[in-house]
C-alpha cells in the first residue's frame, strides 16, 4: 500500500457508487453533479485522485471497457469488505455534531450489503445519539439565551430546528423499514 492516508467522506462516497454499479470517472463526476452527492467536488482535480487512491489501497480497480477504450472503476472484495466496515462503525455523538451527512450516506448505501436489522440498529443508534445531541444543545440554549445575539441565537436555533428534523426523519424511516 502506498497510501497510509485515512480515507475521506468523498473516497467512501465514491466507493460506495462502484460498489453498486461499475462507474467510469466521468459517470462518477455526473452522479455528484445530479445528485444530492452533490456537497462534494465534482471537479477532476477532486475525483480522479480519489480514484488513485482507492486503486493504490486495493479498494477498486480500474478495467478498459470495450472499444471505446472507457475505463470502468469496480469495487474489489477488499473495497467491498472495507466499505462494509465503515458502515459498521459505531456512531458517536461527534458524528451527529459534525458529520450528520455522513451518517446519512453511510445509510445510503447499506441497503443492498446490509441485512434490514442492521439498518434498523444504524438508525435506533442515530435515534438515540441525536436525542441526547438535541437535548444539549436545548440546555446550552436555554442557559445562555440572553447572552446570545439575536441573530447567533436564531441560526443555533435553526440547527436545532435541523437536528429534531433529522430526528423525526429517523423515526420515520425506522417505522417504514419495520413493514
């Protein structure tokens, strides 16, 4: 391996699109572009050196399809079983602080690698993080209400807003699951 750098959001992101379907660099690009992976850089100078990378990790590969001479980006078991991982990994009140996208796409792509009672515990433990999440950020409001600007507490308060959004989202989608 000459990559020892921790993988990011985008390389799991990417990974997660090849697992699910053999993607050429320019496909990968678009689906970032039309779609709600659009938070990340669909940019050449982003995507082809994440794809790099997954290759020099072992994560995918990159076959010549056909005539046209396209290169195909494909998962290998290694990336598959890697993927699976971060899937796996516990979720931590920083994840629900700072990276509430990435639980999300981590849920995106669970569905056809992860059997439907591990989605369900994913999103009972997102559930429970977010309860205790929301109900800090409900007791700093409270106690520094009247230090707080009024325009620094309208937007902490909008990220409440988010967070008991995102929570009753969670609700929602564990009840769908559980038909």
């Amino acid at each position: 391996m000459k990559t020892t750098r921790k993988p990011t959001s985008l390389d799991y992101a990417i990974l997660g699109l090849v697992h699910e379907q053999p993607q050429t660099g320019y496909g990968i690009r678009k689906k970032f572009d039309t779609t709600a992976l659009g938070n990340y850089s669909s940019s050449p100078g982003v995507i082809y050196p994440a794809l790099k990378r997954l290759q020099e990790l072992g994560l995918v590969v990159n076959s010549v399809k056909g005539n046209a001479k396209k290169s195909m980006f494909r998962c290998t078991t290694k990336g598959e079983s890697f993927l699976i991982e971060w899937l796996l990994k516990p979720i931590e009140a920083t994840d629900v602080a700072k990276n509430p996208n990435d639980l999300l796409l981590r849920f995106a792509f669970m569905e056809n690698l992860l059997k439907r009672e591990v989605q369900l515990e994913f999103l009972s433990s997102f559930q429970d993080v977010l309860k205790e999440y929301i109900k800090s950020l409900k007791e700093y409001h409270k106690r520094e209400y009247n230090t707080l600007p009024l325009n620094a507490r309208l937007a902490f308060e909008h990220g409440i807003a988010s967070y008991t959004t995102t929570l009753k989202w969670c609700g929602k989608t564990i009840s769908t699951l559980k038909k």
